[in-house]
C-alpha cells in the first residue's frame, strides 16, 4: 500500500508559467504559514520568485505543500531552496521530505556542482542534516525566529 507521500502530485513552473489560480494558491499558502502562523508580518512575496522554480506538492488535486528553488547569484552563489511548507490539513502525513528529496534531486540535476545553500529555522536544523546540509554559520535572527545558514556540498562526479 503507498503512502500518502508516495500519491503526490509534483509540478515544477517558472513564475510566467503559473496559472492565476496556482499562483493565488501558492501566495495563500505562504502567507499562512510565514505571516499568519508565525505571526511575522513581512514582506512574504519578494524580488526573488522571478528568478526561481517553484515546486508545488498536490494530493487529491489539493494544494499540500510548497518549495522554490531560487536561481544561483540572487540570494546566494549558489542555487538556494527555499520557502519550504506543508499546509497545516497535510502535515501529519509527513509529506516535508519527499517535498524536499524532489527539490533537492531538481536542483542537483539543474545546476550540477554547485551544492545547495539554505536558511533554515534553527529548530528544523537536525531535519536538514538528514538531508545532507551542514551548517554553515552559527544561529542569527531573521524576522524573530533563530536561523542558520546551511550548505549541502555539490555532488562529486563518480
């Protein structure tokens, strides 16, 4: 029997690509989860999604959960994913990890040897390093909650 993170619908857009009704879905889902339920009012949508993939995780033909690999040389060097989400509905299932195995595979496969940089939330930092990411700077404050700067090395060619 496959799991509910094994029936996900994934499905990579450049903003342009977007329909008006998927980007609507992804800026709902944002907003949500980074200002509302972390109650940090900021500037959610920024100069940076034009210059990124976004990666939308549906079950059911429902919206589950959201990531966006930003463009090397506009946040970082580096290619960077971010915005990384699991709807409230969604999150008992687990789905967090297939999302970030699929971004992780796109952008390795994208932009090959160049590693990966993240910022993550402090309290996620042991679910990165499962994933790969090491951390790179010590914790600082972004918006009010404790991040890190975090590097997955490039792939070394075999």
């Amino acid at each position: 029997m496959k799991s509910e993170s094994e029936n996900l619908q994934f499905k990579w857009s450049r903003l342009e690509s977007l329909s008006s009704l998927e980007l609507w879905e992804i800026i709902k889902a944002r907003e949500a989860v980074f200002v509302v339920e972390q109650q940090c009012p900021y500037q959610e949508t920024d100069g940076v999604d034009p210059h990124s993939w976004h990666l939308t995780a549906s079950l059911n033909s429902e919206l589950a959960a959201y990531v966006r690999v930003i463009d090397p040389g506009f946040k970082y060097k580096q290619p960077s994913i971010s915005r990384v989400l699991t709807l409230e509905k969604f999150r008992k299932l687990k789905v967090g990890r297939a999302l970030m195995n699929e971004a992780i595979k796109f952008t390795e496969q994208t932009f090959p040897a160049m590693g990966i940089k993240i910022g993550a939330q402090v309290y996620l930092q042991s679910f990165y390093e499962s994933l790969g990411f090491e951390a790179a700077t010590e914790a600082y404050d972004e918006d009010g909650i404790p991040h890190l700067d975090m590097i997955k090395p490039a792939k070394k060619n075999r």
